[in-house]
C-alpha cells in the first residue's frame, strides 16, 4: 500500500510528464472527429 502524507509525495514527483497537456489532446481528438465526419459526408 502506499504511504500517506509527505513520504508519499516522492513518486508523485519522479512519474514522467505526459508527452501532450490535456489541452492539446482534446484538440486533436476534435480535429480527429472533424476529419472523420468530413470522409463520411463526401462519400
């Protein structure tokens, strides 16, 4: 189990940063669907 309070603090901050902020990835999720949906009506 892990440790509570400051002990526990470490992994938190050794844990790798994400390679895109959650900004950047809902942005490129939009932009994913919008492309999708665009093939499907030229179809």
């Amino acid at each position: 189990m892990g440790e509570k309070g400051k002990k526990d603090k470490g992994g938190r901050e050794s844990r790798k940063k994400a390679e895109k902020t959650i900004k950047e990835k809902r942005k490129q999720k939009r932009e994913k669907k919008q492309q999708r949906e665009k093939g499907i009506t030229e179809q």
